[in-house]
C-alpha cells in the first residue's frame, strides 16, 4: 500500500473513532440521565434548562476561540435562518430533550434509547409522505425489520403485555420523532454556518426558553454530590464532548462511516445499564435491539434515494 493510500485510511480511521466515541458517550449520558430522571428529584424543566443553558454557552465559547469572530453572529443577520434556528432550539433541541427526559423517567434508558434511535426511520417515511420520494424495497425492509424490533423490546416476547407503561412507549415514540426534526431542521443551517454555532445558539435560545417556564434560579433542587455529578456528566459528556467529537468526525471520513456508529449509542446505554442500573435484560428484548439496530443501519447504508 502507497503511502497516499495508508494516510487516508489512517484519515478515514481517525473519524471512525472520533464518532465511535461521540455515539459512546451519548450511550453513557443515557445511562446517568436515568439516575438523574428517575432517583433524583429534579424537576424535568429545570434539568432541561440547566443542560441547554449552560451547553450552549460552552458551545458558543469554544466556538467564538476556534472560528473568526465575523461568523459568530452571522446566523442573526439572514431573519429565514433565524426563523430556522429558532424551530431547530423548540422543535428539535427542546423538544427532544423533553420527551427523551420523560421516556427514561417513565420507563429506562436502554428502551428510550432505542425507540428514539428510530429517527432515521421517522425521516424516511416524512420523506415518503411529504415528497415525491418512492418506496423502496429498503425502505419497506428496514420498516418491518424496526417493527419487530421494537415489538420485541417493549413488550419482552409476551406480545400480549407491555414491559414498560405505554406513556413511556409514547413518550420514547415523541423522542424518535423529535430527534428526526432536530437532524433535519438545521441541514440547511449547518451547510451554510459552523455545525458548533448552530448548536450552540440553538442550545442557548432552548436555554432561553426553558428559563421562563423553570428559571435555574428560583427554587432549584437541593443538589448533592451524586446529582452534580449527573447533572455535569450530561452536560459536558454527553452534550458539549459528543458534539465536539463528532463534529471533529466529519472533518476526518465520511457520513457513511459515521452512521454506522450510531449503534454504539444504544449498545452503550443497554450495556452499562444491565452492569450498573441492574437492568434485568432478556433474550427476547437483546433480540429486539439487535434487529432495531440493523434495520437502521440497512436504512443508512443502502437507502441513497
């Protein structure tokens, strides 16, 4: 192999890695936001304002050292990109940070996280009903393959008894759909800006948001070490570092590469929740996830209409 050749799979290797960690340290966020939503009372509007808040000045600031200063408002001077931006903090950031919040609250992390990992799904049947997109044998594929799945998952193998309340099942249903407006929404933004900008300003005007109807300020939880833990791990690993990473990804391969990684997420959050949360996992919902995961990954890697 030319030496051309081993740089640029060395370069291809580079951002494999950096999304792998990315997907790894959502997957933990996962986990501790279960600990966060269900063992300690903290109330969800606070936490989401909290998180958002200080996540996007985090963002912002490392932006505004990294990026030439000219870009750093550029968003605010076009009123059709302000508008999107705005949609991207309520119906993408905010909302998915709610419904995901009440997902792990009313039922657990690896179900949540599996049922909003369906993003891809809800993308392409929004791309099937409001375009002129055909259905394809992909499309068809993938759609019944995550059906089963996540029949397996919710419901354990007894397909007549749900494992988990269906508020959660609804409540995991509204991430997956929310988490699909919060990928698509910005497409156009972070073509034109830095992908670090639009989160960040759409973090911080979620954070805006949030604050009037649970400013941080007013009657915050009594915090304790484990909750301030928690609280830290979401924000900067599972929100400013997974960001950074996987943006610094795109840089290095290409989206393909990077889809496959998100798998690690819910591999991640399902693992770390049997070890640590004591999750009583069966063959049946193992089965699930798995199917889960290839579906969307059939979905990414052969779908390119």
């Amino acid at each position: 192999m030319d030496e051309g050749k081993q740089l640029a799979k060395k370069t291809l290797n580079r951002g494999f890695w950096l999304a792998f960690c990315a997907s790894a340290l959502w997957g933990i966020s996962g986990t501790v936001l279960q600990i966060v939503a269900k063992n300690l009372n903290i109330p969800a509007m606070w936490f989401i304002a909290t998180r958002t808040t200080f996540a996007g000045i985090i963002l912002l600031v490392v932006g505004l050292i990294i990026l030439p200063t000219k870009e750093f408002f550029a968003v605010f001077k076009n009123w059709k990109d302000l508008l999107t931006l705005v949609c991207f903090a309520i119906f993408g950031l905010l909302a998915n940070m709610f419904t995901f919040f009440h997902a792990i609250k009313t039922g657990n992390s690896s179900t949540a996280t599996i049922l909003q990992y369906l993003s891809p799904l809800f993308i392409m049947v929004g791309a099937i009903m409001f375009t002129k997109k055909k259905t394809s044998r992909v499309d068809v594929i993938s759609f019944i393959l995550a059906l089963i799945g996540v029949v397996l998952m919710i419901t354990r193998g007894d397909i007549g008894h749900l494992s988990i309340p269906l508020v959660s099942v609804l409540w995991g249903v509204g991430s997956g759909l929310t988490a699909a407006l919060y990928v698509t929404i910005p497409q156009t933004l972070i073509a034109k800006y830095h992908g670090i900008l639009i989160t960040g300003w759409g973090m911080l005007i979620a954070g805006i948001i949030s604050n009037f109807f649970s400013p941080i300020w007013v009657n915050p939880p009594k915090m304790t070490t484990t909750s301030i833990l928690g609280i830290g791990t979401v924000i900067l690993l599972g929100t400013v570092m997974a960001f950074l990473l996987m943006v610094m990804s795109t840089k290095y391969t290409t989206a393909a590469i990077i889809s496959i990684t998100d798998a690690v997420q819910p591999a991640t959050t399902l693992i770390l929740s049997i070890i640590f949360l004591h999750y009583a996992v069966n063959f049946a919902e193992v089965i699930g996830a798995i199917i889960v995961v290839m579906a969307i990954y059939v979905l990414n890697k052969y779908d390119t209409d």
